[in-house]
C-alpha cells in the first residue's frame, strides 16, 4: 500500500507541475513533447494516470491528451492493442485541434499499428500512411522509416510481395538521411529477404553485404549469423560460386555452435550437405551426413526441412550407388511430400523441386535402376542351373508384391479422383440451380415490369393524342397511371433490397419499439397507393405490445404481406392483423378472404428454393420476390414464416420473432439465402 500511494503522491506532484508549467508559461508543441517524455520516465501506474484522468475538466485538453498518450504508450508495452488503441483514438483528435502534428503522427503509427495486430488491416494501413504524410512534412526521418517498415513487413506477411517490395524501396531511398544504425540494418535485412524471395538474387546479395558491414560492428551473434547463412545461400541457389557458399555457411556454423542453436545447425549443415553432393566430394558429404544424422536424433525438424533433408539424402545415396538406401528413401520422400501438400503447402514444394533439380535426380535414379537391372541379370546367368526354381519363385513374389502395391495406389487414386468428380459435379449442380432462380427472377421482373411501365406509357401518349377530354377521363387517367407506377416502384423496391440482401450490405440493427404504429403506418402507406378495390383494415394489436427487431426489416416484411393480401382481396373486403406474445416469442399474423390456394401451394410456398410466379383470382399477379424477402427477414430473426389457406376461403400468413434476439446469430443475409442455395 505504501509503494502504491508514493507512486500516486509523485504522480499528483510531477504532474502538477507540468500543467502547472503548460498553464502559466504558455506552450509550444515542443515543451508538450519534453513533459511527455519527462512524466513517461517517471510514471509506469495505470490506475493512478486513469484517477487524474477521470478528475479532469472537459476543458483540460492538453492534460486528458497526454495522460491518454502516457496510458496508451503502457498498454502497447504490455501487448494490450484494444486498450492502447482506445487510449490513442482519444488523443489524436485533441492533438489534431492543438495542431501539434509530430505527437499526433506517432500516436497515429502506434495505433496503426494495434489496428494491425487486431486484425482490423484497413484501419490500420489508413493511420498508417497517414503517419508516415505528416513525418515527411516534418521531415522525421527516422519515424518515417519505421513507419513505412511496418506496413512493408504486413504486405511480407500476407505475400503481397509486389506492395512489400514497394514500400521497401521507398524506405531505402530514405536511409542516406538517418544516422540510426540499427535501424539502417534492420531495413536493409528485411528488404534483402524480400527480394531474396522473389529471387532477385543479384540485388539482395548487395544489401545482404550492406548489413554485413554494420553487423561485423555488432555484438548480435545471431543476427551475424542470419547474414552470413543468406549470403551463403545466395550463392549456393544461383550457383555462382560454391566455395564462396561454403565460406559464408561455414562462418555461420561456427557462431551458431558458440550459440548452441541446434536447429540452425541442422539447417547450415544440409547446406553444406547440398554443396559437397553438387561438386560430388563423397568423403565430405559423408562426414556431413553422419553429423546431421547426429543432431537429428536430437533436435526435431519441421516438416519442409526434413523434405529438403530426405531429397537431399536421396541424392547422396544416388552418388554412392547404395540402389537398396535409394529406393527406401524414395518411397520416405514420396511420403513426407504427400504430408506437405496435406498441409497446403504445395505451391513451396514444386519450389523446392525446381531448385533441387528434380529431372537430374529423376535421370540418376533411371540410370541406378538400369545397372541393378543388368546386375540382377548377370547374376541370374551365373546361378541359373544352381537355383532356377528358387530364383522364379523370388521374381514371382517381388513381382506380386509390386503389382500389388501399384493396383493399391492405382485403385486410391481412382477413389481420390472420383471424390474430387463428386465434388465438382456438386458444386456444378448448384451453381446451376442459381444460375437458374437469377435468371428466372430477372426475366419475370422484366415482363412484370415491362406491362406496368408499357401501360404507364400509353397512358401519356393517350393524354397527349386527345384534342379534348373531360375532367373525369383526366382523372381516370391519372388515376390508372398512378396504379401502374406504383406498382413499378414496390417492385423496384423489392429488387433493390433483395439485391442489397444478397451482397450482405443489409446491417441488422435490431431495437425495442411498439408494433402497432410500425403496423399501422406500413397499413397507412399502402392504402394510399394500391388500395383501388376499397379494402378495409382491422388491427388486433395490444398497443403496448413491444418486440425487438430490425424495424427496417418488419417493415418491408408486413409491406409486402399486406399488399399480397390486398392483391388477392375481393373489393370492400377486410384484411386482418393481429399480434399474441407469450414468453417466448411474438406471432404476427395477416389474413384475407381472398381466392386462397391448396393446401400443397401454401405448404411449399416459403420452401421452395425458387422464385415464384403466382396468377390466381382477382386478376393479381406477382414474381414472389417480395415473399423471398419476407423468409429472408424472419429467418435473419431466427423467426419463422408460413401460409395457411384455403380455397375460396382466404390465407392467412404467419410469422414469428422471438424475443430472445441477442441469441440470434449475426451473419450476413446473403449466407442464409434460399436463392442462392
């Protein structure tokens, strides 16, 4: 307790001081940096920055800027990129309106930075690069370059190489300008492995010697280590030199041995282990096959090491002739590949392959086959009387059993490819049947919008051919017209929000609110544009009755159900809406008296993975669009939807939404789609 309230007693006091100093001498940017760095020397408690926070005035804002940048800078330090990032989104605003441009430029790098490691790449690159705007109107160099490393090592990252070598190159042209050793190695280093990938072997060489002449300087042994290992490596994948190779491994193996790092051992000495079976130097290429035999038994590699390893074991035995080795081996490597290319990482071995020249080991391997072959055959001369029997009786069983394993991994592979058909014939099919419900929906919306807009047409080519009309032909006519464009602008409404719901740009934004005057204004809209037959309407509504919902979303679906239900109503009849709750959910229903349908036609009507084109009695029609809205709606509620109806008797349609909706799963539309399934 006593270290706690020292630490808060010498916050209070230090930090006093320093507002004190901010709000009697009158301050520049640069004094706000100095007491930055002075409390931030000083103060590492969280708890006591977030009491004096708390106690501030709104009107404090240099002091809730810098206790918020201090919080922030300990959050980072600690790995805690959520409350670090919130310490920083406080405080770049007041420091924007402060106009103090370098403070605003780091914590906007440092945040970038916490948006990055939280996944939130867009965030992140934006502060970013607008960090690194203002460190070149300032002329930060030195920030500017760490900056601009950061978002190269993120494209590295995400092998967007092209965009990676980019910003790398626009930091190299920067270097001249800073005196910071470290950090002219350390770009030098991540740029030379970045083109060393892309294999511009020629340029990462340089800036591998570039680091090599700060490294020697160093008293990093490891990092010393890395560079000459990749410059040995250069050499040895472009074939340029290999005593050079081995010069610049050897180097490497020697601190790495001082280091103990085994692993890296391994590493270096399959290296040398390539070089000495390149130049065919077979006693050295024992020596190193023993060793690495050694540490292997100690130390375990990854996966691609020990495929390097067992090709590179594939081609020693190759150079010592050991055909019986050679085939064991082949069948270890082909084994070890299948499990690499189970783990995605086939795209690297084809790499490996190309580099390893796959076709001269492939040509050795047929030669070794071909003299054990004329061996075999000489010594079957040589003992043919003496052992016939026994030898047939061999060749028939060796014979067996590679039949037998070729017909096992030909009947596997026939499997393989037949699942793999499966799988796209799968994935065919239902590209095909969404293909098909697009198209359906497309060419229905155009014939259903074609007669409205058609009528919509004539109609004003009528009014503008009459020499002479009366008052009530205009009104006839505005009133057709206005039946027609009416029905054009809900179907447009309806394909526009089923198109928006397919590309997920629908949010679900549910919220408690009162159903009767939702209802009722949906009731109220309709009745003033399609209501021609003069339907009446009926609410059985408790008006305290409240559910939570994307109000949004209930409105176009009891839209849509009501304008089917007029559609479908006999002239001066009444549609119905009423609404029960109970503990579990709300039951919203809307009935007509209408033509109805069959029992089968309502039981499919909300199943069916396709669009429909519905005609029945009362001349109405429609392309079923605004029902597959409708299910989509509910069902984003976790609610659901159903028709019950009868012929010459009416429908009523039913739906529920549960009152539980923080346990509806947040997903975009789009995923859940009948449509497109």
């Amino acid at each position: 307790m006593s270290s706690i309230k020292y630490i808060s007693i010498r916050l209070f006091f230090l930090s006093s001081f320093c507002f004190s100093f901010l709000e009697t001498k009158g301050y520049n940017e640069s004094e706000f940096t100095n007491i930055k760095n002075e409390i931030r020397n000083e103060i590492t408690n969280k708890e006591s920055i977030r009491n004096i926070i708390d106690t501030l005035n709104k009107d404090k804002l240099e002091k809730k800027a810098l206790l918020n940048i201090l919080l922030g800078d300990i959050h980072y330090k600690e790995k805690k990129y959520i409350d670090c990032s919130k310490n920083y989104e406080v405080a770049i605003p007041i420091l924007n309106q402060l106009n103090y441009k370098l403070n605003e430029s780091i914590c906007l790098m440092y945040l970038g930075n916490s948006y990055l490691k939280l996944k939130r790449i867009d965030e992140g690159l934006i502060n970013l690069s607008a960090s690194i705007s203002i460190f070149k109107n300032l002329n930060d160099i030195d920030n500017l370059i760490k900056a601009t490393i950061t978002i190269a090592n993120h494209h590295s990252k995400y092998k967007n190489l092209t965009l990676a070598e980019k910003s790398y190159s626009n930091i190299i042209d920067y270097l001249d300008q800073t005196s910071n050793k470290k950090l002219k190695i350390f770009a030098f280093f991540n740029y030379a492995n970045l083109l060393s990938e892309r294999k511009k072997y020629d340029l990462a060489q340089k800036y591998f010697f570039e680091c090599l002449q700060y490294a020697e300087e160093s008293a990093d042994k490891g990092f010393k280590a890395n560079i000459y290992n990749n410059i040995g490596v250069i050499y040895l994948r472009t074939h340029q030199d290999y005593n050079k190779a081995k010069y610049y491994i050897n180097r490497a193996l020697q601190i790495r041995y001082k280091t103990e790092d085994t692993l890296n051992i391994i590493l270096a000495q399959q290296n040398l282990f390539r070089i000495a079976i390149t130049t065919e130097n077979i006693n050295e290429a024992s020596v190193i096959y023993e060793e690495i035999n050694r540490l292997s038994d100690l130390y375990s590699i990854d996966l691609k090491d020990k495929v390097n390893y067992s090709y590179n074991k594939i081609s020693y035995y190759a150079l010592i002739k050991n055909s019986g080795k050679l085939r064991k081996e082949l069948g270890i490597y082909g084994s070890l590949k299948d499990s690499l290319s189970n783990i995605a990482f086939s795209d690297k071995l084809v790499e490996m392959q190309k580099s390893f020249e796959i076709k001269e080991r492939d040509k050795n391997i047929a030669l070794l086959q071909k003299e054990d072959e004329l061996k075999e055959a000489r010594l079957n001369n040589q003992f043919i009387v003496i052992v016939s029997i026994s030898v047939v009786v061999l060749v028939l069983i060796v014979l067996g059993y590679f039949i037998n394993r070729q017909r096992i991994k030909l009947k596997k592979s026939e499997c393989d490819l037949k699942k793999q058909q499966d799988r796209i014939q799968a994935m065919n099919d239902n590209l095909d049947l969404s293909n098909q419900a697009k198209d359906r929906i497309l060419s229905i919306i155009g014939h259903d919008l074609r007669g409205p807009i058609g009528g919509l047409k004539e109609l004003i080519d009528l009014y503008v051919d009459l020499p002479t009309y009366e008052e009530e032909d205009f009104k006839s006519l505005i009133k057709a017209a206005r039946e027609a464009s009416t029905g054009s602008y809900h179907l447009l409404e309806n394909l526009l929000t089923w198109a928006n719901s397919q590309r997920g740009q629908i949010n679900f934004m549910p919220v408690n609110a009162p159903l009767y005057p939702l209802v009722k204004q949906c009731v109220d809209l309709l009745d003033s544009s399609i209501n021609t037959r003069h339907v009446g309407f009926k609410f059985d509504i408790h008006p305290n009755l409240k559910l939570t919902a994307d109000l949004n979303m209930i409105r176009t679906v009891v839209r849509n159900l009501v304008s089917n239900a007029v559609k479908y109503s006999p002239p001066e009849s009444c549609v119905t809406i009423s609404a029960v709750q109970n503990n579990v959910e709300t039951l919203i229903s809307i009935t007509d008296s209408g033509y109805g349908m069959s029992a089968d036609q309502a039981e499919v009507l909300f199943t069916q993975k396709e669009t429909y084109y519905i005609e029945a009695g009362y001349n109405a029609k429609g392309t079923g669009l605004g029902l597959i809205l409708c299910r989509e709606f509910v069902e984003r509620h976790n609610g659901r939807i159903w028709a019950d109806s009868k012929t010459n008797k009416g429908t009523q349609v039913c739906f529920t939404i549960p009152l539980n909706i923080e346990e509806v799963k947040i997903a975009p539309i789009h995923e859940n789609s009948a449509v497109l399934n």
